[in-house]
C-alpha cells in the first residue's frame, strides 16, 4: 500500500502544478517516482530535467539504456520500475530471454558484447560504489569519456528512482508485483 497518497491536481499548489503540468507534458502522466517527487516540487523539476537528459539525449544506445535501468530495478525489487521498463527494453531491442533472466536473477543468455559490459558495469557499479582498473579499462575500450559518464551518472539516478518508488511503496498499476 503506497506510503503517500496520491495528489489530486485540485490540490496542488501553484509550484506543483506548474511542475505537475510539465511533467504530464514531458512524461504523458504524473505517476511512479514524480508523482513522489512532486511533493517537493523543486526536486521533481530538477528530476525530470535529469531523466530528459539521460532518456533523450544519452550517447549510449537506447537497448544498453534500458538494460542498465532493468538491472538497477531488479537488483533494488523495484516494481514500478520494473513494470515501467520491461516492456520498452523489448521495444528498443533488448532480447526477451535477457529480461526474464534479469527479473528471475538468472545470468542473462547475452550474445552482444556491448551488453554484457553493461550488464556487468551496473552490477560492479551497484555492488561497491566503484569500478575496478581493470573495469574501467574494459568501458573506455568499448564506450567514449561521455557514455561512460553517462552510464555511471545513469546508475546513480536509477538507484536513486528504486529507493525512493521502494521508500514510499510506489503502487503499480492493478496492483501487479512483477518481481517476486
């Protein structure tokens, strides 16, 4: 059950609908992490500029993207992120059998190199705060100074969406648990 409830549009204060209209502009609905954020509407705008950032104008490919984003979502059981995300990691395509041996923490069948280092980035990145030299090394001989900054950036901010959906018990909709 969500920890917060949800804000009726009615309500809100003059900052928060001008954040709330722009996210619903940006986004199509207010929902998941913003409609959290949204109580502090400050940092639900500073948010959405970030995640615009990072979704629309990333140099890293959207497939790697989405993987990056699952792998966070399901080492945190984030549900909404996960419901949020599966589906479009198909659509700009990441391998059904990789999704589900990431939401059942099975080690994804990869057959693209460029995926399992970002598979096993997020993973080190996620597990100790750090990349080792030998890591480092490994991503600055596939990916740019840019993607690189991108990818770490990007799992800080996911991590960052999985405490707070996880914090305040985002609801998925119909109440669908998709990780066990």
């Amino acid at each position: 059950m969500p920890r917060l409830p949800a804000i009726a549009p009615e309500t809100l204060t003059g900052e928060q609908k001008r954040v709330y209209d722009k996210i619903a502009e940006t986004r199509g609905q207010v929902r998941g992490p913003f409609a959290i954020w949204l109580n502090a509407p400050q940092l639900a705008e500073a948010c959405l500029q970030l995640q615009n950032t990072l979704n629309h104008h990333s140099r890293l490919d959207p497939r790697l993207m989405q993987l990056m984003i699952l792998v966070m979502a399901r080492r945190s059981s984030a549900q909404f992120a996960w419901y949020a995300h599966a589906r479009h990691a198909e659509k700009v395509g990441l391998a059904a059998n990789i999704v589900e041996a990431i939401r059942t923490r099975s080690d994804p069948p990869f057959e693209r190199d460029d995926e399992r280092l970002i598979y096993d980035l997020a993973v080190e990145l996620d597990t100790t705060r750090t990349l080792s030299d030998a890591s480092y090394e490994r991503a600055l001989a596939a990916l740019n100074r840019e993607q690189l900054v991108e990818l770490v950036v990007a799992v800080g901010f996911y991590v960052m969406v999985a405490m707070t959906l996880n914090a305040f018990d985002a609801p998925v909709p119909g109440g669908a648990r998709p990780l066990s």
